[in-house]
C-alpha cells in the first residue's frame, strides 16, 4: 500500500493589520543578525560627573527614544575606551539586570546622528550590524511577543539578568520592505508624539494649578460676589477678610477602626470601607472602594460611619493623602475625618497646598502620625462660606481638565499598546 503523502500548510507570517501595498511574508530572525552586542564600561566612582555622556538604566527607561541631550550622566575615560564603547545612531540599549524580571532586558534607540555617547556597565549595547530601520526596531523590541521571550531567557532569583548570548537568540519577526518598516514607524511615531503632547498638557495644568492655589491660598486672588445668583455678575464689591480659625473650631474629627479580617460575617457587606492605600496623593477626588464591611461590624469594631461629603485625612501610614468622601463610608484606624458645615472641598484643598503642616504635626518612632486633638489645634485663613465654594469650583474645574487629559492619555496609550500587537507578527 503507497503511504499517502501529508502536505504541511506552511503558516503565513504577517502581522494582523498591514498597509495595503505590502503582502510578502514577514522572515523569522534572530537578534544577531542585526546587532553585535557588548557590556558596557565600569569606571571608579571619581570618574563619574564629568566627561563624556553615559547611557545608563534609567535613560532607557524613562525615554521613548535616546538623544544626545537627553542623557545626564558623564564619565570621564579616555578617548580610547570611548571608541570601543561608542554608541551611535541606530544602536539598541538593553537594561542588563532588574530586582523585577519584567523589567530585565527593556530596550531604547539611540537616534542622534550629529553627537555620540557611550554607555554603562549595567546596558548592553547593540551595535547596528545591518540594515534596519532604527524607530521600527525599537517599536518591534517593545510588543509583547518580544519581551516575553526576553522575560522567559531571564535568569536569576533575588536580581534578574540577561546576557550577551541571551539577546543574540532572541527571535524576531522582520518585514524584508524598508518602505513597510519607514511608514510603521513613522505610524507609531505619530501616536508617541500625540502622547508626549497630552503628557506635556497635563504637566502645564498641574504646573498652572500649583500656580493658582499660591495665590488663592494667599489672598493675592480674591473672587468677588456676584449681583445674582441669576445674572452671575461681579458688582465689584469684596468679600469679607479671612478670618483665622482653628480646625477644631469647624467641625467634629471622628476617627476610624478595622474590623477583624477573621470574622466573615464583618465582611462583604454593603458600607463601603476604606484604608490609607484607598487614597490618591495627588488627588482630593479618588478613592477606590474595593472593601465593604456589615452593619454587625459597625457595632462591634471602632470603625464608624463617615457621612457623605466629610473630609477623610489619613493620619499615619500615608500621611497627606485625603479627599471629600464621595458616599457614606468608614474608614480605618489611619484616618482622622472631619465632619465641618464649611466647604469640605475648600478644605481639601487648602490642606494639599499647605501639605507640609500636616507633616509637621507628626509624632512617633517606629510609625508617625497624629490625632483629631492635633490637627485641631492647627490654624487655617478661612474665607465666608460663599467664596469657598467660589475657589472650591474653580480649582474643581481645573483639576476636571486634568483627569480628562489623564485619561486621553491612558486611552491614547492602550490605544498604540494595541497598534503594536496587531502591526507586528
């Protein structure tokens, strides 16, 4: 009997989603067919802060691409070394080793053709060997299939390192087009740009919030009441200067409690429970509600029920995070909350600029923190109810336009962590 004869379907390499002009397959290669690769230098401390400029961990990963200017560090070598550690225009930058395994291996390009720099003893060099497009290199080195193969060849256990020999049989996935790597680079390129925009956007209206609140907070910008509540309008008269209070003169502090994690029946109830890891330090307004506690917990522990619009202030373990409570709520021992028929928003935000005085408040060895009797004592410019609300809306319109530019970046960025999965095989 003749054996049939199986013909294996040979898979198609090619990325899910392509310019239409390029159809070709993509070729299965390996890193060495691209780059040699070499440790960085190792010099003597003193060598460090002058010299030639350093590629290190932290240039590549906190760039998008690697340019003369922005790289910090020096070091000063002779012209010698330099030329055989010598980074230039095309080269990828690996991080050697990381505490983190999904750290080790992260890549960055360097993409300044007018000046070279060279690099440290924990990068690897990947000097450009053939051709390639080097921002279409970098994009490739940084989709999941890429690091995940880095990450697995990763050895180690309490530090995580990957070598020379590692990198140079990493597979990759090549389209053989320049033309395909130029208009998916400059594709990608494109995103990247319109996130370091946002990026920039959010930077300046942080940058102008901080501006405003120094002047709010010390009276060179007064608001002025309005003609009606209808109308809106300024009759140019002022509101009445701040008077200077206490915080325990405007309101009641309640503190806070955990309920025994042994107890099942505390948990899974439905009044939402907070601790000081709940909290955002650069945010008045976020507080993930992940934890829920009964009625039965209320009663048998020292947690207490917090009302609705309260100004929730961790006192230890996390001191200068607090926020308005959104709903009723109960928080844990690390809180002192502050129950006030003034603005609790205006307070919040007074209390983030003048941030410091809460630190100052502070005692205790081993765990720093301080109690409602402290934090009553603390003296604050405190503004007619009326114009409280006015700051409290404005500096809430501000920080409005920031949430909504971080999360344009946050759509921005799965938005090109999905282009690089799909534009690549």
């Amino acid at each position: 009997m003749e054996a049939a004869v199986i013909e294996k379907k040979e898979t198609k390499l090619v990325p899910k989603l392509r310019f239409p002009e390029f159809n070709d397959n993509w070729e299965k290669r390996k890193l060495s067919d691209f780059l040699s690769f070499k440790n960085g230098i190792n010099a003597n401390k003193e060598d460090y802060g002058r010299g030639y400029k350093f590629i290190n961990i932290l240039d590549i990963i906190n760039n998008d691409y690697l340019i003369y200017n922005k790289i910090v560090g020096q070091v000063n070598i002779s012209k010698e070394i330099f030329d055989k550690n010598i980074v230039e225009y095309g080269d990828i930058l690996f991080q050697r080793s990381s505490e983190t395994r999904e750290e080790v291996g992260q890549s960055n390009v360097y993409l300044d053709k007018s000046q070279n720099v060279t690099f440290g003893g924990f990068v690897i060099r990947g000097k450009r060997i053939n051709d390639y497009n080097p921002m279409y290199m970098n994009f490739l080195l940084k989709t999941d299939k890429a690091r995940k193969e880095m990450i697995a060849k990763s050895g180690g256990s309490t530090r995580y390192n990957i070598g020379q020999e590692t990198l140079k049989g990493v597979q990759i996935h090549m389209t053989g087009f320049s033309q395909e790597q130029q208009k998916i680079a400059s594709f990608l390129s494109t995103i990247e740009t319109k996130i370091q925009q946002l990026q920039r956007k959010k930077e300046l209206l942080v940058q102008y919030k901080k501006g405003v609140m120094q002047q709010v907070f010390s009276q060179q910008i007064r608001f002025k009441p309005a003609l009606s509540e209808v109308e809106g309008e300024d009759d140019g008269s002022e509101y009445p200067k701040w008077e200077e209070k206490r915080f325990g003169d405007i309101g009641k502090f309640i503190g806070g409690g955990t309920p025994s994690s042994d107890i099942e029946s505390y948990w899974n109830g439905n009044v939402p429970w907070i601790s000081s890891s709940d909290l955002d330090e650069n945010s008045i307004n976020k507080i993930s509600i992940t934890r829920h506690i009964t009625n039965i917990a209320i009663e048998k522990s020292a947690t207490k029920i917090i009302p609705k619009g309260s100004l929730v202030i961790v006192s230890r373990v996390g001191v200068g995070k607090f926020a308005v409570a959104p709903e009723n709520l109960c928080t844990s021992q690390d809180f002192t909350n502050l129950i006030s028929d003034q603005n609790t928003i205006f307070l919040a935000y007074y209390l983030s600029h003048f941030k410091s005085l809460l630190f100052r408040l502070c005692q205790g060895t081993s765990i720093k923190g301080f109690t409602g009797k402290d934090l009553g004592t603390l003296k604050i410019g405190l503004p007619i109810i009326q114009e409280q609300q006015k700051i409290a809306d404005f500096l809430s319109a501000i920080d409005d336009k920031i949430d909504k530019t971080v999360a344009q970046i946050e759509i921005t960025q799965r938005f090109k962590k999905g282009l690089l999965q799909q534009m690549f095989v």
